[in-house]
C-alpha cells in the first residue's frame, strides 16, 4: 500500500470518527484500516489518534497531520489531472441530501435538466427534515437551512430564505386575524419541534433590528415542514414558514399571509460538504447547478 493511500484511509478514520465507518465507506476491511493506520504512526513515531470504545479522535500531532495529509491528497489529486485530456465529463454517482420541501418542490422537477446536461452523473436523493452527518452517512454534500453548527464542514452559502406568518381562512374567521405579536395571546399555532432535539421553537418577529420571540399555545406540535403546513390548512394554527413553501397555497387561497411587518429575519441556506481542498468534479458542477437553481427559484 503506497503513502498516499495510507493518507487517504487515516483521513477518512479522522473524519468518520470510527474505523468500521471508515473501512465501510472505503469498501476496505477494518483490520486492513487499522493497519495502516499503525503502519503509519510507526514511520512516523508518533501517536495520531485516540481510540477508545466509543469513538476515535486525533491527538495533537494527528490533527496537524491530518491538515498535511489533505493538502498531500489535493496535490496529488491535481498532478494526475495536469495532463489527462478528458472530454467526456464528469461522471460518478453523488449523494446529495436535501430539506424534504425543497426537495420535493424545487429540485426533483429540475433534475432532469441537470441529468441531461450531465449524463455521466448519477444521483442518490435524500430528502429529510433530520440533519444527516455527511461523513458517517456517506453524503457527498447536504442543503441545510438555519444557522450552521460548527461542524468542521465547508458551507457554501446560497443566500436566504424569506420568511412569512400565515393560517387558514377558516381558522381566520374562527379566531379573528392578528395584527402584531402582542395579539398572539388570544391565538394558537401549530408548534414546530426540532426533528433532532424536539425542543419546540418560538415565535420569532423582527423588532427595530433586534429578534424578538415569545411562547404561543398550541395543541398540535410537529417536526417536519409538511407536517406544519399541512396542520395550517386543516385550520390547526398560525404558523411560521419560508414563503416559496406556500405561495401556491396563497395564490389558491387556501392560506393568507398575516402580520406582514412583523415577521422572522430570512434563514440562511447553504451547502455542506467535508473537508476537501480538491473537490470531484462531479460535485463542483452540481454545487454550481443548485446554487443557480436555488437563487432563481426562492433565495432573497
């Protein structure tokens, strides 16, 4: 096994955290990992990981190498490439997690442009609410919506998503129509529980700059945006959602937009994908497609 290689699998053990994801995603076997792994740490005279029965973590002299080992990869990668005349595109299969909405709504319809463009790339969809982690689930890249944890992932930043207050009509004549956040007492929502940690958000308005929230009641909860907007149409609640996810339902008079001045700053929207300072060419030219796509259709 060349040094290159050994680099490549001590990055991937780093990133995933583990030795068995590890050999999964590199289709080797575990005990071929954690050999190369040892074989470098004896070149090197150095231990470069922790390892214990839950997780594996670099040490000090592991992280610094594990920086050096990407930019070894990255330069590598781009030799081999200096010369090669490759006319027939990029090709590969990528998996590309995405917020089920967007998803369902956006990017599904216009996939076949982009499939079309590139027939030698093959795409694997996921459309979840949940936040993935890219490394141990193996996703190339991943649209999130919402403040960013810090990750360690490379975010590319796609602008934001405009937010809107709406309810029914029914719900409207039910309950009376409120005019700012301090009617919302005499109202109910339906309440959104993060899918990862079920704490159910507040409502949230702009106020002279600064955010503002407060605590409204509400009988029904959900953790997903079809959930939300589906309770909204049954009458079930106000609720707080991105403007392109109910437009049609506004043109179609199923919902109305309430309390227009006195909405949520826009949410930022990025694409997430793991350390690499060389990306596949696969992946740049999808980035680039969704980015494009995703400014046209709904980012402010």
């Amino acid at each position: 096994m060349d040094r290159i290689e050994l680099f490549r699998i001590f990055t991937r053990v780093v990133e995933s955290a583990s030795f068995t994801r590890a050999a999964d995603t590199l289709g080797l076997p575990r005990s071929s990992v954690s050999a190369a792994v040892q074989t470098l740490e004896t070149r090197l005279g150095t231990r470069l990981l922790h390892r214990t029965t839950r997780k594996v973590a670099p040490t000090q002299d592991g992280a610094a190498f594990y920086e050096r080992c990407l930019r070894l990869i990255s330069d590598m990668d781009e030799a081999e490439n200096l010369f090669r005349r490759d006319t027939s595109g990029p090709t590969g299969r990528l998996r590309v997690d995405l917020p089920s909405r967007i998803g369902r709504l956006i990017v599904a319809p216009a996939l076949p442009e982009f499939l079309a463009r590139y027939p030698g790339i093959d795409i694997d969809l996921g459309m979840t609410d949940r936040a993935v982690h890219l490394i141990e689930e193996s996703v190339d890249c991943a649209l999130r919506v919402g403040p960013l944890a810090d990750s360690g992932l490379i975010a590319r930043p796609f602008g934001t998503l405009r937010l809107i207050n709406v309810a029914s009509p029914d719900y409207l004549e039910r309950h009376g129509t409120p005019e700012t956040p301090d009617d919302l007492s005499a109202h109910v929502a339906v309440n959104y529980a993060s899918p990862s940690s079920g704490r159910v958000e507040d409502w949230e308005w702009m106020e002279n700059g600064e955010a503002r929230t407060v605590s409204v009641a509400g009988r029904v909860s959900v953790n997903s945006a079809e959930g939300s907007i589906a309770c909204c149409l049954a009458g079930l609640g106000l609720i707080q959602i991105p403007a392109y996810d109910v437009i049609d339902h506004i043109r179609a008079g199923q919902l109305v937009e309430v309390m227009p001045h006195h909405v949520a700053a826009p949410m930022p929207m990025a694409l997430l994908y793991p350390h690499r300072q060389h990306l596949s060419r696969r992946l740049k030219v999808f980035a680039d497609w969704l980015e494009g796509l995703m400014r046209a259709v709904i980012a402010a």
